[in-house]
C-alpha cells in the first residue's frame, strides 16, 4: 500500500464529526485539500516547480492551511499557498479554493479558468453541480467528498482512481 493512499485512509477513518463552520471544520477541510492534491496528476507542462495552493476571495481557513501546507511537499514538489480576490492573480495556481462567497461569479471564474489544468475546491453544495470539479461539503456533521469528473477531465487532470472511490462522482 503506498504512503499517500495510507494517509488518506487514516485522514477518512479518523475524521472527527465537525460542527457548522468552525474551526474544526476547516482543520478537516484542510486536511482534505491537501490530501487531494496527493492523487491528482497534472499535464507535464505545470508538473514542475512549486505546487500552488490559492484560495480565491475570503479566506475561510484562516492560518489553518498555512499550518497544513507548512514545508510540505507532494510528488517531490514544495507546497506554496497564494491568496487573492482576482482570479487573474492566481493564474499560477494547480490547486484553486473558491470561497462560498464567490458563488455568484462561478460561471465567470471558472470561464477565466478555461484551458487552464486547475483543480477548483469548493465547500458548497453547488459547487460541483454549477461545474467547480472538487467539493469538500458537510453532510450529518462529516465533510463529504464530491467529484465533478468531466470538469477535473476538461483541465486535463488526472485524479487516481483510489480517490475516486472515496468520493461522491457528479456528472
């Protein structure tokens, strides 16, 4: 069994129940993005240098991811994490959080997004249905992993088929 699909078993199995959008929430959601970027494969033109974290809009996290992602690396790479309101400022990114409060710009981030290989995270509902590829949402206290597969598909990511089967698959 390899290191990374361990981990992410333990992280699923070990996952305390949360509560609405505190703190522990988002230590778990953190935990779950970071994890996720273990089982994502990108086109070999942006699998070289740092692996981008961004996260567009407000910053639910806090200094959580900070912590999560703190002198890491996935795949031999370093782990960076950018912040910014502007999508265009996060064009570097391989992994984009997209803030619940950005939901009524979606359809236009993800158009700016277009061609680009970049796994878009949200933790809202709709995410995956309105075409973000990731959604990490809480259902009976527990995030749920949901997975837009023709969107992940469409940026030319590659997502194991490991993750898949722990994730809810939309179309």
């Amino acid at each position: 069994m390899q290191r990374p699909f361990l981990a992410w078993i333990v992280l699923m199995f070990s996952v305390l129940p949360v509560h609405g959008e505190s703190a522990q929430e988002y230590e778990v959601k953190a935990a779950f993005l970071y994890n996720l970027a273990k089982f994502v494969e990108w086109p070999d033109a942006q699998s070289k240098g740092p692996l981008v974290f961004g996260i567009l809009g407000p910053d639910p996290f806090g200094e959580i991811l900070d912590r999560v992602v703190d002198h890491k690396v996935i795949g031999g790479r370093p782990v960076m994490l950018k912040r910014s309101a502007d999508v265009s400022q996060l064009a570097d990114c391989q992994v984009l959080f997209v803030s619940a409060s950005e939901g009524k710009r979606l359809k236009q981030i993800l158009k700016d997004l277009d061609g680009r290989s970049v796994l878009t995270v949200g933790d809202n509902d709709e995410f995956v249905r309105s075409g973000g590829a990731v959604a990490l949402v809480l259902e009976q206290n527990r995030v749920v992993l949901e997975i837009n597969v023709d969107r992940a598909a469409k940026a030319k990511l590659k997502i194991s088929s490991r993750a898949l089967e722990v994730a809810r698959i939309v179309h």
